[in-house]
C-alpha cells in the first residue's frame, strides 16, 4: 500500500514546489536579487530543512490531531489535492495548498466515516481566517518603523539594503513551506 503513496507524494511536491516557490522566489528573482538556479537550489535546500526541522508539528497536527490518515484514502486525498493546485496554476488563480489538502483529506475522511477532530479543524480554519488580519497588521508597523530607518540612510544604499530583505523574506517563506 505505501507504494500507491509515492506516486501522488511525488504529485502533490511537484504541485506545491510549483505554487509556494514562486510565492517565496518570484520577488527576489524579478528584482535581480539572486539568479534564477542559486533561488531554485536555496529553496529546495530551505524546504527540505523546514521539514527536517519543522515539519513534524504539522504532520503531527493533520495526521493525527485532526484525523488519523489512512493509507486508504491518503493516494486519492494527495492525488485530488496535486489535481487542483495544478489546474489552478495552469489557470493562473491562487490558492491557498494547505486549504486544498485538508480539505481533500476532510472529504476522505467523512466518506469513509472516520472520525475528525472538529476542534482541531477548528482551531486550523480560525488561523485560516486570522492569519491574513495578524500579517496585515504586522506588515503595516514593520513598514512604518523600516521606513523611518531608511530615512536615515543614503537613497543609494537602501537598495542593496531592499535586497538583503528580499532574499531574507524569500528564504524565510521558502522554510516555512517545508515547514507547513
């Protein structure tokens, strides 16, 4: 049974590789931070280390906290998952994949009747729904304070300086996608 796991592992990385990295790469390369090949290799490299380091909190939270996930229905939920997030980017729309896989394991789960937290599912569709307003928030008062530094430094300086925030930013969204 594991084996019908790989194919779709395989799918849903290639998807989610597609979708998140342009997410924490698109910036910095567009910008001229860093090439296209060094941006692709970090955040492969970055990746790998928010799941070796990070990762196993959400595993833990969706495959056991919020449902125990069955290699009986893990290929068709993954494989689902891997379907829409390519058509979506073939489509050009964003998604959010974390939304699309727990929803395809959602919908496993309740046509096979096993049994889901709804506490947890909870808690995760709350920090859906706060995320976007706490990012806002924060994004809004980093801005301003960083704003009143770069007053204070040379106009030509702010630029290298813009540079090392984006490969910072990129290199902090590329480890949370493993992480996540």
């Amino acid at each position: 049974m594991v084996d019908l796991v790989i194919i779709p592992a395989l799918l849903i990385a290639f998807a989610i590789g597609s979708n998140d990295a342009s997410n924490a790469l698109s910036i910095s390369i567009g910008a001229g931070a860093i090439k296209f090949k060094r941006a692709v290799f970090l955040f492969g490299f970055l990746v790998f280390a928010g799941i070796f380091l990070s990762g196993n909190r959400v595993m833990e939270t969706v495959g056991k906290n919020l449902m125990e996930t069955s290699a009986q229905f893990l290929p068709i939920s993954l494989f689902i998952s891997a379907f829409l997030i390519i058509l979506s980017n073939w489509k050009k729309l964003p998604l959010s994949t974390h939304q699309v896989i727990i929803g395809s394991l959602l919908g496993g789960a309740i046509a096979l009747n096993i049994s889901i937290n709804f506490f947890s599912f909870f808690a995760i569709l709350i920090s859906w729904i706060i995320s976007p307003f706490v990012a806002t928030f924060i994004s809004f008062f980093l801005y301003k304070f960083l704003e009143k530094i770069f007053s204070y430094i040379p106009f030509f300086k702010i630029e290298s300086l813009l540079r090392y925030f984006l490969l910072i930013s990129a290199s902090l969204i590329s480890y949370n996608t493993g992480a996540n």
